[in-house]
C-alpha cells in the first residue's frame, strides 16, 4: 500500500449556518497527482485553507507525514513541507529568472546573502537554481528578468519558486488560470512530469487537464467528497455526472 502523504479526516468548518466543510475526508499518496475538483461554491478553497491553515476547522483532523498537524500554524506547516503555492510564489519583477529562483533556493537552505557568505555557499545556490529552471524549461531566460516574461513562463517560474523550497506535498491552486491553449499545454507537460518524484495535490477548473494529469481525482460537492478514484472512474461516476454540472465538467466527462 502507498504510503499517505495527507489524511483529512472528518474535516467540518462552519460559517455561521452555512456549513463550507462537511465531514470531508481525503487521502494522498506520496509522489502522486491528486487532483480536488467539484463545481463553483463546492468548498475547493475553504478546504485547501485548511490544509494549508490558513483556516482552523471546527471537527475532524489533517494529518501530514502521519503527525497530526491540525492546530499547527500555516508557517510551520510550511516549514514541515506542506506548501501552498500562493506562500512562496510572489516573483520579484524586477529581478532575473535565476535570481528569483536562487532567493527561493536560499529560504529553504537558510543561507546568508551576505557580501562576506563563503563563495562555494553561494556557487551551491546558483547551480541548485539553474538545475530547477532547466526542471521547469526556463534555462534559455536565466538572465531575463521576471517581468518580462510572457503570463505563461511567469507561472512557469512560479512553479519553479515552489519546487525549489522542495516541498514534501505541494498544493497548487489553479495554475493554468489565465493561460490560452499553448501555455497550458506547456504547464501540463510540466506537472506530467514531475509525476513520482513530487507529490502535488492540485485544484484546478481545466478538466481535460484534470483528467490527463491525476492519477487520483477528489470530487467535492457541498462540502463533502462525494467520489475519489481514477481519472475513467470519475468520468463514470453517476453521482458526479449528476452533481457536477458545469458546461466544462459536462463536456470533459462526455469525453
């Protein structure tokens, strides 16, 4: 059996009468792509708050590397290894491909930035950063500064950030939001092959890529998963046909 990276177990968050989380429950394998999908106002983002605490739920518990991390702070969560993308993935404009990824490499090793830091420390940083940017396809831009990169190769270098603090699970919002067809593309080929090596649990509204890229699928309605399997038992699933009815959903899983 797979070893569980993330177990939520029974989670429920309330707002008022309005309850976002109910008994949700759901489980990560290390080194998969576990994708949460459900339709708008479902609870995606209260739950990944959760995960990632930012919010604090009223039952149930989160359990990450088989510790309990349910009352802990979002910064040692993240210091654990449980890392949202959003934490980490503010790029400085204003700076280089290479740069940006040598400060992401450096709050992860803890290095200093010192004039007077040993030269090898800052020779490690730099050939760590290069290597994630070849990871990531941007090896041909080290010396182009962020912000002049198109929308798809800053979400590019955003990933980057994120693999670069090496997370032990690494939770990804949207990241093909605003993207057109050549960039998305792009992404996916990304995400597809950081499959084994990183373990990503991904929420995202692009169900063609949804459905290429997860090798498990959480389908969340009113708070509550309804259905967990692979990508062809979620496309049969009835009860998600039947909850899942926006135009893209539809047209995904008639696929």
């Amino acid at each position: 059996m797979a070893e569980r990276v993330l177990h939520v177990d029974k989670l429920v968050k309330r707002f008022g009468g309005l309850v976002a989380t109910n008994h949700a429950e759901l489980a990560v394998e290390r080194g998969s792509i576990h994708a949460l999908i459900g339709p708008n106002g479902a609870g995606k983002t209260t739950l990944i708050h959760q995960i990632s605490g930012a919010l604090r739920p009223d039952e149930g518990a989160i359990f990450f590397g088989g510790r309990d991390v349910t009352r802990m702070p979002m910064h040692q969560r993240a210091l654990a290894g449980l890392v949202r993308s959003y934490q980490i993935t503010s790029i400085f404009k204003k700076l280089s491909v290479l740069d940006n990824l040598a400060l992401a490499v450096q709050a992860r090793t803890g290095s200093s930035m010192r004039f007077w830091a040993p030269a090898r420390g800052e020779s490690d940083r730099y050939a760590q950063a290069d290597a994630v940017a070849r990871r990531i396809g941007l090896d041909s831009k080290l010396q182009a500064l962020a912000g002049a990169l198109s929308h798809g190769q800053q979400r590019q270098l955003e990933l980057g950030l994120a693999l670069a603090v090496k997370p032990q699970l690494l939770l990804l919002d949207e990241p093909m939001a605003g993207m057109g067809p050549d960039e998305s593309e792009k992404m996916v080929e990304l995400l597809s092959g950081l499959r084994g090596e990183q373990t990503i649990l991904l929420v995202e509204h692009d169900m063609d890529a949804v459905f290429r890229l997860a090798d498990r699928i959480s389908t969340l309605v009113s708070g509550r998963v309804i259905a967990t399997g692979t990508a062809q038992e979620i496309k049969d699933n009835p009860e998600v046909r039947q909850a899942y009815l926006g135009d893209e959903a539809n047209h995904a899983v008639a696929h």
